[in-house]
C-alpha cells in the first residue's frame, strides 16, 4: 500500500490497527441482546403465581377445622385455629397462609392434598382445577359420598405437575375459585 506517510512510520502503525478496527466492528455487529420484554428467551422465568391468600371467611360453625355440623344459624366465637379459612357466604375451605403447597408425590406420581370444604347451599360439591402457567394434564378431584347435603365436606385434589394451579369448587350454582402455587417437597 502505498502512502503520503508511508516513510514517516506512520502508515505502518494505521495499517497494523486496521485489522484491529475491523474485527472489533464486526463483533459489535454480531452481538446479540436479549429483548427487554423477555419474550424469545428460553430463560426467562415463569411468571409469578398470583396465589390467593385466605380472606379469613368462616363458616356459620363453632370449631373451623374440626368434625362439626353445619349451622346456618351460628354466630357465636371462632377458634382461633381458622387462619386460613377462606370462604364466600356460601362455600368455604381452608388456605395455606402464604398461597403455597409444598407437598410430597404420591405412588402414581400425582401431587395430592386433601381439602375440607363447607357447603352453605345443598347439593354435591364437584371440583375443577386448570393450571394458570404453563400447560398441564388434568387435575383429579376426590369427593367422597356420605357428608350429607350441607355442612362439611372432605375431598382429596391431585395435582399432575408442580405449577401455579386455579382450583373451583362448586355447589348448584355457588362457585369459590382459588389459586395456589404447587411444588415438591425436595
């Protein structure tokens, strides 16, 4: 290459950093940046299970949690054990305090919890469950016969994967919706 400053050195020092130059522009040009919103990555986390925490409804009876009947006429004092009693007038259940379920896996695989529910209304309690973040198999609902048509009712829900799970009891047409985040004890 020939240069109007090829004998004062200074044309050998500019064509020894154009190399230099030239694969630090391509590098910045083949940088890649994560998009702020986070959508394309496989890294960006789930979001955040919005559980339900308890909202301290109780059912018209003198001991929440126990093996009680169920008085629609009722109001005298509570038990102090009903923390995560959570309810609507007419269904209610008990809540883990903080939203979470951390529990162990059961022989088939599934994540199961048993449930007490309160019936204000008659009829036979079904549940439903959905998984809110991500996709999930069915969730699996246990409601035994025998608990007559109000009052309390057991019931055993079977998780089939950790996640952030919207569960739905229902009596005729009275619904309690509630949302908990599912994980394993390790």
């Amino acid at each position: 290459m020939t240069s109007a400053f090829e004998g004062s050195g200074r044309a050998v020092f500019m064509s020894s950093r154009a190399p230099l130059f030239l694969l630090l522009a391509v590098s910045i040009g083949c940088t890649t940046t994560t998009p702020s919103s986070g959508q394309g990555s496989n890294l960006t986390p789930p979001p955040p299970c919005r559980v339900t925490l308890p909202n301290g409804s109780q059912p018209p009876v003198k001991h929440f949690g126990g093996t009680v009947t169920y008085s629609p006429t009722y109001r005298g004092p509570r038990s102090d054990r009903d923390a995560g009693s959570h309810g609507n007038g007419k269904l209610w259940t008990v809540l883990p305090l903080d939203g979470r379920l951390v529990l162990t896996t059961e022989k088939d695989g599934s994540i199961g919890e048993k449930f007490p529910w309160w019936r204000g209304v008659r009829g036979p309690l079904s549940i439903r469950g959905r998984r809110l973040d991500a996709a999930a198999g069915p969730l699996r609902a246990v409601v035994p016969a025998g608990y007559g048509e109000t009052g309390f009712q057991a019931s055993g829900v079977y998780f089939p994967s950790e996640g952030c799970w919207e569960i739905t009891g229902r009596v005729g047409d009275s619904e309690l919706s509630f949302v908990v985040e599912v994980r394993v004890r390790r």
